[in-house]
C-alpha cells in the first residue's frame, strides 16, 4: 500500500475500501463547494459510489495509467489528489485534486502537491508535471501558481460542467525548475 508522508500533518495515501464512508461523508458535507467545479459530484449519492471510485483508482494504479491517493490531514480524510494519468513514455504526469469545505483555506493542497510533485520526479522519475484547472477557479490556480509553475496556456471549452462549458488554464513544472526552485 502506498503511504507518503509529505510533512507533520499531512500524509497521502490510496484509498482502500475503509475508506468508502469517510470519502462519501466528506463529499456528501462538501457537495454545495465540490459542485461548482467537479463534475462528477452529482453522481456520488452512497457510498456504494464512493467504493467504485477507490476500486477504479486502484485499478488505474494498477495498469499504471495514474495514482489516486486520499489526503489526511491530522489522520482524517481531507481531499483527494494524485495523478490524474501517466504519459510514461513522455514523462510527464498530470495533477488533479480537491478538499473536502471544512479543510479549505489551511494550506493543505499546496503541501500536498508539492509532495506530490517531489514524488513524481524523484521517485517515478518524470520530467514534466502538468496541473489543469478551469480559468474561474482562482482557489485551485492559486496551487500552481504558488509552487511557481509556468502558466502556459488556455484551452478554450475544455470541460462540460452540467450546464455550460468552462475553459482550462495549464500549468507545466519540468524537473529541472522544480529542482533549481528548490535548492
């Protein structure tokens, strides 16, 4: 089983199936926050939902095409963040991430991630990072942008989100910068 522990606080690990109650309740409480930019929230209402998401994550892990890993700040469940997918042959991996309301505004996902992009490139060895996120959602650019990823570009109608379709803005960090930031 996976478990990094990025700092004191904070610790990423995959989500087995004792997590199913703790994932569901933290998004059923976070529903209202998580809607706005996920669009996969409408169709979490049990933890049966909650179950097959873990299952589908281990499984991506499994044929290597991501890494979904919970986020437990003080040993509770707080978001998830991972590796959305792989491109191995490119070396590059793609960020995504969410916290349930109450963990918001503490500082967490920027921790997070940066545990995550340590992992990428000293452990799996990538050469690229990516982070995409919807051009209105300040708070989740707001993560890249402090870990001093270079804003590259735009992509416009990127995603449907139940009623309209919203542009993404991505985010890129090679190896080489996030080892010369953090010397």
């Amino acid at each position: 089983m996976f478990f990094y522990e990025v700092d004191e606080d904070i610790t990423l690990k995959f989500l087995d199936n004792n997590d199913a109650e703790s994932l569901f309740q933290l998004t059923d409480t976070s529903r209202d926050t998580l809607r706005e930019w996920l669009a996969w929230v409408d169709n979490t209402t049990t933890v049966a939902d909650s179950k097959e998401f873990i299952n589908s994550t281990l499984k991506n892990y499994d044929e290597k095409k991501g890494m979904t890993t919970g986020i437990f700040y003080k040993g509770s469940l707080a978001g998830v963040a991972g590796f959305n997918n792989f491109s191995w042959r490119n070396r590059i991996a793609s960020i995504g991430y969410w916290l349930g309301a109450n963990y918001q505004g503490l500082g967490i996902m920027t921790r997070a991630t940066s545990g995550l992009i340590d992992y990428a490139f000293h452990t799996l060895e990538m050469n690229r990072v990516e982070i995409r996120a919807a051009y209105e959602n300040k708070r989740s650019r707001a993560i890249p942008e402090r870990l001093g990823f270079v804003k590259e570009g735009q992509i416009r109608q990127a995603e449907w989100l139940y009623d309209h379709y919203v542009d993404h803005v991505i985010y890129g960090m090679l190896a080489s910068e996030w080892e010369s930031r953090n010397r």
